[in-house]
C-alpha cells in the first residue's frame, strides 16, 4: 500500500483519488477478497448493460487496487495506463491529458462502480410521504408531508425508497443522507426531507 501511482500526463487528480479509495479498508478487503465478482455476475443481469460499465471499470479498478497492496501481483504503470483508458473510453470528459476537479472525478467514479455493482432488481421510485409543504395566499396545506412524523421513520422511508432502486456495496459504505427543513412562515410547522448523497465539500480551515 505504499507504493505510488505513476502520473500519465495530468492525472494526479486521479492517482488521488486511488489511493484514498486504496486506504478505506473496507472497500480494499471488498476488492482484494474479490467479493465484487459475485455482484458484478448479479448486476449483469438486471442493471449493469444499459446504466454501467458492464463490470469494466469496476474489474480495471480491482486490479489497479490488487497491484498496490499484493505481492503476486506488483504494480506496473501500464496497470494504472490500462486503468485511465477504460476511464476514458467510459467518460468523454476524461479523455487527453487534462486537470480535472477531484471530487467530480471521485462522484463520477463511485457512480460508475456502484452501477456495475447494483443488485437492485426495481427502477422504479416511490412517492415519499413527505413531499412538501406548500404555501398560497396566507394559507397553509400539506400533501403528504412529514409533519408530525418522527425523523426516523421519515429517514428509514426515504431510504427504502432509494434502496429499492440503488442497492450496492459502494452505497453501503459510502452512503449518507442530508437532512432539509422548511418551516412555514404562517404556522411554524416544519417538514423535513432526507436526500442521498455519497460525499460531502467541507472547507479546510485556515
């Protein structure tokens, strides 16, 4: 785990990224264990033709991880020159030899390997119970709102609903969800919503 990754024209941003994923322990075990091979043969089967990579990235990025941390199979920079044209030949806009931002890289790349490993047989979402609140004229109405209801029920339903169509180990591990709030000016009552998300900007102090 602590060799580093060769740079291929301007492609520290990705080199990043990989040894960060490279040192969550979680996904290294997932990968290094070769779990994600079963999940890749069952996403074939429902997700992985139309929304991913058909398992390509995933398997590329498998083997990238592997020549980092194992011995039988020693990293070479045609490993990490196999992996950036498979990024590419995926994502237009990783094509050449340019910066890119790492955090878009990061979400495009988990995005990618979470469709090659979605297991989620269903594509259809379901209404959640706590839409909105809406305001007209002074007057307050709800349709199918959260109020009066307990987070965590609100929070658990949302999450269904998403699971229903997103079920992956890379969601498992990286998955959280934000929480909003909207009060309403007339009769202060709060509706709360739960949305997804996989990462997080925070600013770096000072």
């Amino acid at each position: 785990g602590i060799v580093g990754i060769q740079n291929h024209g301007n492609t520290c941003f990705m080199n990043a990224v990989i040894q960060c994923l490279s040192n969550t322990e979680p996904l290294l075990s997932y990968f290094l264990c070769e779990q994600y091979k079963e999940d890749i043969k069952r996403a074939n089967k429902y997700n992985a033709k139309r929304f991913g990579t058909k398992g390509e990235l995933t398997e590329s990025l498998a083997v990238l991880l592997k020549s980092l941390w194992m011995n039988q199979l020693v990293y070479t920079a045609d490993k990490s020159t196999d992996f950036k044209a498979i990024v590419s030949k995926y994502g237009s806009q990783y094509r050449g030899n340019f910066q890119h931002d790492v955090q878009e890289f990061l979400i495009w790349l988990l995005d990618k390997v979470h469709e090659d490993l979605n297991i989620a047989t269903k594509k259809k979402y379901r209404a959640n119970k706590q839409q909105y609140i809406s305001i007209y004229k002074n007057t307050h109405t709800t349709k199918q709102s959260s109020i009066g209801r307990c987070d965590d029920d609100v929070a658990a339903e949302a999450m269904a609903n998403h699971s229903r169509c997103n079920n992956s180990f890379i969601h498992d591990l990286f998955q959280a969800m934000y929480r909003s709030s909207l009060t309403c000016p007339s009769c202060s009552q709060q509706s709360n919503t739960f949305d997804p998300f996989l990462s997080v900007s925070l600013p770096i102090p000072r």
